[in-house]
C-alpha cells in the first residue's frame, strides 16, 4: 500500500467515520480537535450526479453538540461550529451587502422557550459580524431569517394575545398564539414593517386541535415560512391553516388564499398539502413545498417534496412532481424543499433526520442520515461555498508501536487539497518528510521516523501552501 492510500484508510479511521456514544449519543471525535462532536453522518445512497456545492445541515436535539454543519457529498465534515445551548436552524449561505455570508438561528440558553433566540451572520471567514433578534421586545423566533439586497432582515415571530375561544369551544378567556413578519435593518435593528396574522386571518382558519388544557394557548396559525416575492409582495406561510398567503408589503393586506379552508386556488390531482413548510416561488410561476401530511386530515400518507406550477390567473395549482424517500418517511414536524439552479431537488426531513437529493425526474441521487432517530435538521439545503478561516490547521501526533501518526485537520478550509508534514529534532530544522491528499475533516499520516518536532502545510490544488499550522512535540 502506497502511502496516500496508507493515510486514506488511516484518514477514514481519523475522521471519525466509525462513532462511538459519549452522552447517550453517537459522536464523531476528530484527534486533532477533540472540542468538536458533530453526529456521524451515515451515507444510504452515495452521490452520483449531484448538483455543486456542500450540504449545509444544522443538527440539534438528539446530538451531542448542535450546530451549524457543512458536509460533502461523501458525509465528511467541512466545517462544524458548536452552540452552546442544543438549538439551531436554518444554516445556509445568503448574501450581505453584495457577500456571500453563513446566516443560523440558534438558542444559547439551554432551558427555555423554542422560539426564544438570536439571528446570527457570519463571513467568509467564519467571523460573526453581526447578530440581531426581533423587534419590539418580541423573541426572535427559529422560523425565518431572510436577509434582502437592502441590507435588511425579514424575520418571524410569535406573540401570546388574549382572545375569546368560545365560538370555537374554548375558554371565552383563552389566549392565541399570532404569527408575526417583521423587516428589521440589519445595522441599526430599526423596524420597518411588521405583519401580523391575526389581522388578517381568522382563527377559525386553523385545522389545529384546541387544547384540552384551557390554560394552554391556541397556536392556530403557526407561522413557519416567508419568501419575498418579485412584485415586493411576501408569500407567508401558516402550518396550522393549510395555507399559503400573497401578503402586501404597502398594506397587509391578503391578496389571496393557497390551500386552507378559504383556498383561492383550486387543486389539480395530488397538489393538495398539509402542515407544510418551506414554501417558495420561483421563476416561471413554480413553487416548491415540504408536505408534511403528517397527522389528522393526511393520517398514513408520507411526506414529500413538491414540485407545483402556479396559475394565479386560472387560480389553480397542479403538480409537477412530488419527491419521496425510497421508504416512505413521515415528518411530523419541520422540513425543506429546495429547488437547485440545475433542476435538481433537495428535501431535508426535518423531524426525520434525513437529506435526499432527488433528480428532476425523481431520480434519488444522494441520500444520507444525520446522527441517529432522535437528531433532526429543521432545514437542509445546497450552496457553493469558499471558506477561509481565520484559525490556523491544527496537528496532533500518537505514536504507534513503531511509528508516528500525525493527525492534521482545518475546519472550514474548502479550498485544502493535500497535507504536507515537515519534522526534524528542533523547529528551526524542519524538511518535508511526508505529502499526502486530504481524507476528510482529519487526515491521518503515518511516519517511518519518529522526529521531536511535527508541523504541517496546508496546500491548495496547484500545491500553494495556504497556511502552516503551529509546530508541535511529537
């Protein structure tokens, strides 16, 4: 065995490929950097075809560590960032004042509400340049974070309002949950518009259980969506309802009704959704949708990515395509639908720790599995990205029984191509004793000597040498 498939397989070992359980849950340990525990990620279908880009997941609850992840097609860690509390979403790459920036929500206390958080942006560099909640004192709220060419925010949020249940068979004391849209400017955290559901939607909409406990309050809206619309208009979206909303920026007002009890639209076969999530409208009057059809109405039936073209003049959707695991996988909660500029389809699980990259044709061209059953990713998309760390690669060395192994790793370094290991007895008499490709989030390097001194250069495609990492004792 040559030496770069020696390191290949000893990378294989080193990149943390096989899990072991720390907390009750499987974990991923790296040598090199043992602060970092991000889930195993288990690949059901390899990727064959897929589109560019790195996976962008944001694993939290059944996880030793939560937080934003970037992964590549063969499941290896790309960069991995640890909240301290166990919640996050909506990890993706956006644009900021004309950069391409990393945007998450995430919950630093670990008790306390689900929607109570921050927004956070940060740089190529992985540096957080800004963080931001909701206005008026409202918590910022895991749904939606959006940011606009303007250098503003759109951002949901929920507030607890009284209100008189009783026509519904509640408490005439009871008390809703409404869902807010708000647009906030990014560098001064002015508010500049603010949509509230109550105003326009009637809680009689809602498909959701009253609660049996009258002190508890009605969600019957559940916002989980917004998209901004070319006509300056927002698409909003409310689980609880079944239903889509054309809101106007000017006014509030709604324009029209998708899907619900009060649907504008009529429904071709199989375009119907329910308790759904991540709806967006693309060029050419598409729109994509995550059908949970999870509980009551769609009892049974699994959930799916939907493909739909949207006919505001005939006000009728039909389907294109619907998008569904190979076995058939229900989501009672979360989910994406991302439609990728070459036509292929990405669908995060949500509650079901899964991501699939289908075909436009249906085709499954990668499927994989975050952590185990207890895990989830509310959102998971696909974005190209360069990243360019600030912190320099890291190296750690284990003598074997008649060896070194140096084990070398740079989190979020995307354009790392080989490691190049350079030893000698002191650090002013180092020489390269060693060159082999990057095997995943941690490279593992076996040396014939063992020298007093390690460290290593990491090297881009054409063999430039990006960074040296600190010279450590072997």
């Amino acid at each position: 065995m040559g030496l770069g498939a020696l390191a290949l397989a000893l990378g294989m070992l080193g990149s943390g490929c096989a899990s072991s359980v720390a907390k009750s849950f499987a974990t991923q340990h790296f040598v090199s950097r043992p602060d970092l525990r991000p889930p195993p990620i288990d690949v059901l279908t390899r990727a064959h075809g897929t589109a560019p880009g790195y996976l962008f997941v944001s694993p939290e609850r059944g996880v030793d560590q939560a937080g934003p992840l970037i992964l590549d097609d063969h499941g290896q860690v790309v960069w991995f960032h640890p909240v301290s509390g166990h919640r996050v979403t909506s990890f993706r790459v956006q644009r900021y004042r004309g950069r391409p920036v990393l945007t998450w929500w995430s919950a630093e206390a670990k008790r306390g509400s689900g929607h109570n958080g921050v927004y956070v942006i940060a740089d190529d560099h992985y540096r957080i340049i800004a963080t931001l909640t909701a206005a008026h004192g409202l918590a910022a709220d895991l749904h939606e974070f959006l940011l606009t060419p303007r250098g503003t925010a759109v951002v949901t949020a929920y507030k607890k309002i009284p209100y008189d249940l009783s026509a519904l068979g509640g408490s005439a004391h009871g008390a809703v949950w409404e869902g807010i849209v708000q647009e906030i400017d990014v560098a001064t955290g002015r508010l500049l518009f603010e949509w509230n559901s109550i105003d326009h939607v009637a809680v009689g909409e809602s498909y959701e259980t009253l609660p049996k406990d009258p002190s508890k309050t009605y969600d019957y809206f559940h916002i989980n969506a917004v998209d901004l619309l070319p006509n300056g208009h927002m698409l909003v979206s409310g689980r609880n309802t079944h239903a889509v909303y054309d809101v106007s920026r000017s006014n509030g007002a709604v324009l029209w009704r998708l899907g619900g009890k009060r649907s504008d639209f009529s429904f071709g076969p199989g375009a119907r959704f329910a308790w759904q999530h991540d709806v967006r409208l693309h060029p050419g009057d598409m729109l994509t949708v995550f059908d949970n059809a999870s509980e009551y109405a769609h009892r049974g039936h699994p959930s799916r990515g939907l493909l739909l073209r949207l006919n505001e003049r005939r006000r009728r959707v039909t389907l294109v395509h619907s998008y569904r695991r190979r076995r058939p996988t229900l989501s009672t909660s979360e989910g994406s639908d991302q439609l990728l500029p070459d036509g292929h389809v990405l669908v995060g699980w949500g509650s079901m720790p899964f991501v699939t990259e289908f075909s436009r044709e249906g085709r499954v061209l990668l499927d994989l599995r975050i952590g185990s059953f207890g895990a989830r990713s509310y959102r998971s998309f696909r974005f190209p990205w360069t990243g360019h760390p600030v912190t320099a690669p890291v190296v750690a060395v284990r003598r074997g029984r008649h060896s070194e192994i140096v084990y070398a790793s740079w989190n979020g370094a995307t354009e790392l191509k080989r490691w190049r290991v350079l030893a000698g007895p002191d650090r002013q008499h180092l020489s390269s004793v060693a060159e082999v490709r990057k095997a995943g989030f941690e490279t593992a390097i076996r040396l014939g000597s063992r020298p007093h001194i390690v460290r290593v250069a990491a090297l881009d495609a054409r063999g430039h040498i990006l960074r040296y990492s600190n010279a450590v004792a072997a």
